[in-house]
C-alpha cells in the first residue's frame, strides 16, 4: 500500500504543477485526491470496478471535447487501462477468488490494481490540452499502469495455484473414496501426484498447507495427506537410502489416512474434547 500511495501522491503533484501553469478555470474536484482518498478508506472491489468503468465509457475519444486532441500515447495508456479493468472484473468471478476470505492477500491485490487503474482513467478525462503537458501526465501513468498489471500478474498466478491444488485435492479424495470401499485403483493417478510433490521438494519449492472442509471428510482427509506427503518428501529427497523408494514412500503418505474418510463429518467438526464415543469413531479410523 506504500507503493501506491506514494505514487498516487506524485501524480496529484504532478497535476497540481500542471493546473497552475495553466490559465485559471473554475475550480474542480481533483480526480486522483479523490481516488487516493478511495484508496485509503479501503473502497470495496465493485465500486470501484463500477466508477472504473463508468470512467473509461466518458474517456472514450468520442467523449473527449472537440478542443482537445489525445496524444497516440495517451490512447495506448487508456486502452491498456480498460483491458486490464476487465481482467480484474473477471477474476471477482472466479470461484477461487471468491471462495477466498475477506482477509486474503488476493482482495487487497485486486483492490489496489483497481484503484490504481481508476486513477489512469480518471485522470485521462481531465488531461491538458497541451501536448507537452500530456505527454508529462503519460509519464506518471505508465508507472501506474505497470503497478496495475504486476499486481494483476500475482493474482492470476496465484488463482491458477489455487485451482491447481483444488483439482489434486479432488483427485486424491475421489481415490481415497474408492480404497475406503474397497475398490481396486490403477497407481497412474497417485504416482502422477507424487512425482509432482518430490519435484516440488527437489527444486526447494515452499510448503503449501493445504486444508478442506470437514464437512466432506474425504477432501479433509486429502488435503491433510497432501501436507504429510509434501513433509516427508523433503525428509527423503536428500536422502540416499530412500532414492529407491521415492515414490512409494510418498503414494503411502497419499493413502495412510483413508480411514478417515469414514469418520461422520459431525466428529470431524467437533470443538474442544471428544467424548468417548467419537474417541471410538476417530481411533476406529486406523483399523478401516
């Protein structure tokens, strides 16, 4: 949020120079103080979507005012404004991202890329007609932009981590469904799962705690052997002893806790201390 503030304070600056070397005009409310003033009230997602959109329709060109003439840079800037804007709209459809909690990282990402493209946008419908002046203004703004897009960039990775491991969670639970009826599974699907975990732990990627609702114990039960599995395959990795037996030592991480996936999920929800009854259930899991 540093950074975004002080860029948006350089572009007020910025304006503020401009205006005043300028012939004077009635006053108006200054667009970027607005926005900076958005930002730090901390403006929720979709009003700031909305006013975004609302301010690159009145900065269309045949929206600008006869007098003023755009510059080619100025055009690119607003282009690449409104693409990103749209990206962003997409994303506050995606699943992953809404199933993500008010306090996520992600908000404040997609937070500050809206703001930040609300400030271009906004600022484009108050542009000088002076072409030095603009070209001055694009300076600013390309900066912003690229604010804009980086954040933009880590929210797309990181959604795409998120409904890659949402799969691998429902892949392993679906196959921990089968061995808990006792149904036979080809090793294809878990080998597959656990050559990616030890390539993670050979490149030294970082730990991803995975977790899953108890209300479906399988996916409980899959997020959790997936954290075992990842654990244990960089205890091993390093390991000559175990170079043989990679792969095994992590499918049996995958499938140790399967018993799991027959314990009632009102066990699995309960808070503070079991009684002795769904001690039974619980323990009972090691057995099935």
């Amino acid at each position: 949020m540093t950074d975004t503030k002080e860029l948006l304070q350089k572009i007020a600056a910025l304006r503020l120079r401009l205006n005043s070397s300028s012939e004077p005009t009635t006053p108006a409310p200054d667009p970027v103080r607005a926005v900076a003033e958005k930002v730090q009230r901390g403006t929720v997602h979709n009003t700031l979507i909305e006013s975004s959109l609302r301010a690159a329709q009145a900065s269309e060109p045949a929206a600008v005012a006869p007098s003023l003439r755009m510059t080619s840079r100025g055009m690119r800037l607003l282009k690449k404004g409104r693409e990103i804007l749209q990206a962003l709209r997409k994303i506050t459809d995606d699943s992953a991202y809404q199933e993500a909690s008010d306090a996520d990282v992600l908000g404040a990402w997609h937070h500050d890329a809206t703001a930040l493209i609300e400030v271009v946008l906004r600022t484009a419908q108050a542009f000088p007609s002076s072409v030095s002046a603009q070209l001055r203004l694009c300076d600013g703004l390309d900066v912003v932009i690229a604010e804009a897009e980086e954040r933009l960039v880590r929210l797309t990775n990181k959604l795409g981590q998120r409904r890659q491991t949402a799969t691998q969670i429902d892949v392993l639970a679906d196959l921990l469904r089968s061995l808990a009826l006792k149904k036979p599974i080809g090793l294809a699907a878990l080998q597959a799962i656990a050559d990616g975990i030890l390539a993670d732990a050979t490149s030294n990627a970082p730990l991803r705690f995975l977790s899953a609702s108890p209300n479906d114990p399988a996916r409980f039960a899959a997020a959790h052997s997936l954290n075992v599995a990842q654990v244990l395959a960089r205890l091993i990795v390093g390991d000559a002893q175990w170079l043989p037996q990679q792969q095994l030592a992590v499918i049996a991480a995958l499938v140790h806790d399967v018993g799991m996936t027959r314990v009632p999920p009102e066990v699995l929800l309960s808070q503070g201390p079991l009684a002795p009854e769904q001690r039974r259930l619980i323990e009972k899991h090691t057995t099935i």
